[in-house]
C-alpha cells in the first residue's frame, strides 16, 4: 500500500487535475487500496469540513475556482465585440469571476441572457480570469416574473402582476434582497418547486410601490423585458454626433416640407409636400415628395448605436413615456426634422397620374429645412376653411395641394381594396400627476389618410427600386388568413345574417364586402374584430411574399428609421444601391437579414403587447373607482371560462366568469363560439348587447370582473349555480340534445382511459 498523501498534496492534485477529481480517481492517482480507502475519505471529509473542498456529486474541488465544465450566463459585450459571462453555480468567498467566451466559426450566435455549457480554462489576466469554449446552448433563460412581494415570517410570496399566472412564487428569507412588503419586485425562478408546487424565486430587483400611477408604464417595460437604459458607450457616441453638411447631398432647404404629426408627437421623422405636375404626358397628374431623417447618416453598421438599435428593435410608446430606439440626441434632436432647421434626409420624389396611380419616382440624399411642424388637426381645420395663423400662410401653398394629390390617391386605393377596417382607437389621457383624467377614442380626419397613403406610396417606391437594382432588403410581409381562422369568421359573419365569399382566391375586396355590410349595424363591431383576429401577424422577412392586407405585391418599411430598425436597413440598402456613401448596407447587415427580420418581428410584437398591456392597466385604473356601476356592453369573445365584453363607454375589455353569468351552467362550444345554459337553452354569443356590472378592477394586472345583469333585453338570475346536469332542459329541445351529446362524449372519453 503506498503512502497516503498529506492534505497539501491532495489540493495540489486536484488543482493540476480538475477532471479526475472524484474519490476514486484520487486513491487511484495515489495508488490507495483497500482499508486505506477509509482513511482517505476521512481526509476528503476534513478537508470540506475545513473548506478546502467542497462535494459536488462524487466529485471535489477547490471552492475557490469554476470546475473545468460550467454553465455560464452571457452577460455583455465589450468594445472589441467579446463576449463576457458570469458563472452560474459560483461558491467561492471571493469576488465572482469574469469568463470570456472563445468563439469557434461553427458556433452559434450568443447575446446577452443566454445560457450555455461551457469548458473552461484558467488564465492570469485583468480583465477576466477564465476563457470558456462552447459546448452547447442550454435552453432559455430561467423564467422570471413581475409581481407583489407580500413579507413573511421566512422569507415571503410573490403575487404575480400577469392575469394569466395565478400561482404565487415562494422567497426564501435569504433570497429577498431586502424587498418590503407591497413593493413591486423583479424575480426569477430558483430551483424546483417547493412541496406545495409553488415555484421558488430569488428577488433581482425592486421597483417601488406598484400603485403609483407612473408607475404602470414601467409594470410593463420590466414585465417584457424592454431595455429602457442606454450603456453609456451609445450615449457618448451619439453625443459626438454633429449635424450633417450639404456635402454629396441635393439641397431640398427651399422645398416647402412640413411635418404632419399628432399634437403630442415626439419626434418628426417625415415630411411632405405636393405640386401639380407640370409635365404635359402628365395632365392632371400631381409630384408628391416624401423626405424621411437620414438616420443611418448617424447610426453606422457596426457601430455601437448600431447594436443597441437593433438589440431594442423599434421604439415602445406608453403614454406617459417613450422607451426611445435610439438617444435622444438622435432622436429627438438631429434625426428629428424640426421647424426651421437643416437636417439631413432622403427623400423620394413620385409622380402619380390624375386617378392617383404610381407612373415613376426618384430617390436623392438630401438637406431639406421644415417649413412647418404641424398636427394633423389644425391642418384638417386649414382644408375645411378655418385655418389657425400657422396654418394661414400654408393653405394655397402647401395645404391644398396635399389634399388634391389625396384625392387621386384615395381613388387608386379604392380600386386597389385595401382591408378597411373601422376600428377606433382608444387614448388614455393623463394628468401631470400621472392619473387618467379620460378615456377618449381618437379621431379619425382626412389628414391621417392623407399622411397615411403618402407614407404606404413611399414604401412602395422603396421595394421597387431595391428589388430593381436586386439589393437585399427587408419587406413588410402580411401573408392571406389560413383557412381554418376563416372559416371562424364565416361563423360570426352568418350570425350576424352576411357571407364571406368561400371556394375562390380570396380577396381583400372580399372582406371589405363584408365589412361594409356589417357597417352600421349591431354587429359592426363584433364583425371588425373577427376579421382582425383573423388576420395573420405582418412580420419582416428578407424574400418577398406580399401584403395581403394593403393588397400590395411589394412592400418595405421605409418612413420611420427613427423608431424602427428594419427602415433603416431599408436606408442603409438605398445608400449602398445609389453608391451614396460607405454608410450603406455593411457584408455583415447581409449576412444576419434572416436573423435580423426573425429578431426585429419579435421585438415589435413585445412592444404591442406591453402597449396593450399599459392601456388595460391604466382602463382598470380609471375604473377602479365605478365598481358596482352598471355598464353598456357588447360580447366581444367566448371562452371556456366565461365570456368577454367591451365596454362602450370605454371600449375597455372585462371578463364575465362563468359563476358570474346566472344560477343555471352554460356549456361552452368551441364550434359556434358560443355558451348555452343547461336549464333555459339559453345562448350567450359573439355580439350580443349586455347590461354588466363591474364587480373589481385590478389596476396591477389590468383585469376587469364583470357581473352579466342582462343580456339582449333578457334580465339575468343571479346567484349560485345550480349543480352540473342536474334536471332536464324544458324550455329547448336544442339544449337537451346537447347535453346528451355531451354526455355521450364525456362516456367514451372515459372508457378510452
């Protein structure tokens, strides 16, 4: 039998070796056998108890240092482009160590929050101390939530702000970082579930008191993961920024441009101008100009501005705060076409014919100088004759012939048929205090469809000519509705007594049929809303499939690079294609197309969900206080679980839960999209008007409970529900055939087990 060797020779092994580090690879590498085996593992035991060594499995280590294979949380990025990561089962007393990532050509691309299996080497270096190689991507980050912490006598609970996640979350006393009770927390899960299946968290950030009504906004920028700070490197590049010159531009400064924006916008990014055509094969014809911010004059490919406008995806509006996609001296500031002001542009000049059709244009890198910064309703006031003094001097220059180039528009667009949906929009509006003064539904003038269909023309010039020079781009792509989202809106298209066409090449001109049929009618609403749920989610793509919602062949985002990335891929890609400049579209820009469309289509649908999710919160907000006042309503969806309604006072949207519609038990069929009451036969369907009565509103989540207390003229019972199936169904022979039908189901369903 050797020798046992002493502690010191034990460490110094382990350290050398840290892949052959269990008990029995160390009595090998020491030639122990035997009776001496117990010794040494009473060594092993002392040297953890000393901590020296700590147990992991059937292996030790030095606690002091990361084993040879870890797993790894991508954290950031340095100037150079390396990628850093922190250890995620560190145990050391030290300060954590930092690991830069080795990158291999095979590996997959990492950013911030990924989670990977990595073999690590230990460096001497200053700025980290490990090199890590990928082995794999371990799946995705640890779940986190938003919600209420509630104090305990160890540790606490978390109640979640989501009104899709009921489960509470359990904090140990240590995993608390000090939060108090009622704040509003950030956490992430932390180990298994404990005993009651409750999931474990450790609290990451406190964000103060969750009723203060500004802090709805920020509820939802944390809830969706929206970066809302700028790094410092992207605030001091943009801050080096200075306004462009008239160099390699055409100068635009005299071209009566002016902005045309809403009363509380916070940035121009567009302007525009129109002039009869004064070209003879032209007769009746107008020249319509669109200048947009050159913003990729400032945010270069590669850059850093250039990594966080692409990390961000598009700017997020809330309406007491903008999550901006780029600084504010960039966007509210240079790239911003003030009033008065010279700021670099790219512009495209279209012609179209007397009946608004598209007969050529032009693209030119420009300097343009607004006229006049203005809102669409002083300038929709100027047209109809009561002019404001801003607006006095403008009305025969630049009004009027913006209005007559509209009219050729809406002419072509009316033969083109795009989706014309009536959906009004709701705006909150908030006091200096941060509370909801009122709940309005924005007006709809001319001068929004003006701007409108000069902003879609302008993004059409933009795919034709990158498409005819054959330059990569990304297109706003909008495929047609699959069959089965359709044949949904055939059901709520015949209970409301229409048709959809059905067995052709379905058109926009179709829905639009069925539109106009339900237009002022009771079901206007309900229909609306079918067709837009039907709808497929426009995304952006690198190859062209279309835009069947505004019946284009060809469609690219063009108009707004200050507050979306993929028109200023669009920009940079028009640059590369004139030879304006070597700030164009980079080899890199072309190399990621797919992952950026992937990436930036993601990022536009978080920022609509945290929108939508603001507004209901600050709905439940204004509400909170008229519980138990009766509202006028419309069915607006039917689920398992109750039915929705909007209300018309507010167009807020408030579940009716199934113990809330009555004594007797409504069946849900998922078919007709409709409940049916086992008692009386009862249908409660999509469309139906409804008296209801707010019974809570929940402002942290944003859920408003609703009591049914009539329906279509018929008064509601309400009370306990009677128990499921008992009785028969005297009033309907329709209601008893189908709670045989489902009984029958619920027989089978049960012998197949």
């Amino acid at each position: 039998m050797s020798k046992l060797p002493t502690k010191p020779e034990i460490l110094q092994w382990i350290t050398d070796n840290p892949s052959l580090t269990s008990k029995r690879d160390i009595a090998k590498a020491f030639g122990i056998k035997g009776a001496a085996r117990i010794d040494l593992k009473r060594m092993l035991k002392e040297l953890e108890a000393e901590g020296h060594l700590q147990k992991r499995k059937n292996t030790y280590r030095d606690p002091g240092k990361l084993p040879p294979v870890s797993i790894l949380q991508v954290n950031d990025q340095t100037p150079d482009g390396e990628l850093l990561a922190r250890p995620l089962e560190w145990h050391g007393d030290g300060a954590e160590p930092v690991v830069m990532l080795i990158p291999r050509a095979s590996d997959p691309a990492l950013g911030p929050g990924d989670r990977i299996l990595a073999r690590l080497q230990e460096v001497q270096g200053d700025a980290h101390q490990y090199e890590a190689r990928l082995i794999r991507r371990i799946g995705t980050n640890p779940r986190k939530v938003l919600g209420v912490f509630r104090k305990r006598a160890e540790g606490g609970r978390i109640l979640p702000i989501d009104k899709g996640d009921g489960k509470e979350w359990v904090v140990a006393a240590g995993a608390t970082a000090g939060a108090k009770d009622g704040e509003l927390v950030e956490a992430e899960q932390a180990g298994p579930k404990d005993r009651m299946g409750l999931p474990r968290a450790r609290i990451l950030d406190r964000l103060g008191d969750p009723t203060a009504p500004k802090a709805v906004s920020l509820i939802a920028i944390h809830q969706h993961g929206i970066p809302d700070d700028f790094p410092d490197d992207v605030i001091e590049e943009a801050d080096t920024k200075k306004p462009a010159g008239l160099k390699g531009r055409e100068d635009l400064r005299e071209m009566p441009l002016v902005t045309i924006d809403p009363a509380d916008a916070r940035d121009h990014d567009d302007a525009v101008w129109a002039h009869e055509d004064d070209d003879p094969k032209n007769e009746g014809g107008y020249v319509v100009w669109v200048a947009i911010a050159d913003v990729a004059h400032y945010v270069t490919s590669g850059s850093a501005l250039d990594a966080e406008a692409r990390k961000r995806g598009n700017s997020s509006y809330f309406p007491d705060r903008v999550v901006p996609m780029l600084p504010d001296r960039l966007s509210g500031d240079l790239c911003s076409l003030h009033e008065g002001v010279p700021r670099a542009c790219i512009a495209v000049r279209m012609q179209i014919n007397a009946h608004g059709e598209k007969i050529g244009h032009r693209f030119v890198r420009g300097l343009m100088r607004s006229a006049a910064s203005l809102n669409y309703r002083e300038v929709q006031e100027a047209r109809d004759g009561a002019p404001n003094e801003k607006c006095a001097s403008l009305v025969d220059s630049v009004v009027a012939p913006l209005y007559a180039a509209h009219a050729a528009l809406s002419e072509a667009r009316k033969r083109r048929q795009p989706l014309d949906l009536d959906l009004p929009e709701r705006k909150v509006v908030l006091g200096d205090d941060g509370k909801v003064l009122s709940v309005n539904f924005a007006d709809r003038l001319d001068a929004h469809r003006l701007i409108e269909d000069m902003m879609v023309l302008a993004n059409v010039a933009a795919a034709e000519t990158l498409i005819a020079k054959k330059s990569p781009l990304l297109f706003r792509v909008h495929e047609e509705p699959p069959p089965e989202k359709l044949d949904t809106l055939r059901d709520v298209a015949e209970a409301a007594g229409l048709t959809l066409a059905k067995g052709q090449v379905l058109k926009t001109s179709h829905i639009n049929q069925l539109l106009t049929g339900a237009a002022g009618t009771d079901h206007s609403e309900v229909v609306n809303l079918a067709t837009l749920r039907a709808m497929t989610q426009a995304y952006y793509a690198p190859s062209n499939f279309g835009h069947f919602g505004l019946a284009l062949q060809a469609y690219a985002h063009f108009t707004s690079p200050i507050r979306r990335y993929a028109d200023l891929i669009v920009h940079r890609a028009l640059i590369s294609a004139h030879g304006w400049g070597d700030d164009g579209l980079s080899k890199a820009d072309e190399e990621r197309l797919q992952g950026t469309a992937e990436h930036i289509s993601e990022t536009e649908r978080r920022s609509m969900t945290a929108e939508r999710d603001t507004n209901d919160r600050y709905l439940a907000a204004f509400l909170s206080e008229r519980v138990g006042e009766e509202f006028k309503g419309r069915i607006s969806g039917i689920a398992k679980f109750g039915a929705f309604v909007r209300l018309d006072e507010t167009g807020a949207d408030g579940l009716i839960p199934m113990r809330a519609l009555g004594r007797e038990y409504f069946r849900f069929d998922r078919n007709s999209a409709t409940l049916m009451g086992e008692d009386t036969g009862t249908i409660i369907g999509l469309g139906q008007r409804v008296i209801v009565r707010l019974a809570e509103a929940a402002p942290v989540t944003g859920g408003l409970a609703l009591d049914l207390v009539r329906l279509e003229g018929q008064s509601v019972v309400p009370g306990p529900k009677r128990g499921r199936g008992k009785g028969p169904a005297p009033k309907r022979k329709m209601a008893r055939d189908k709670k045989k039908s489902t009984k029958a189901k619920r027989t089978v369903s049960r012998k197949r087990r």
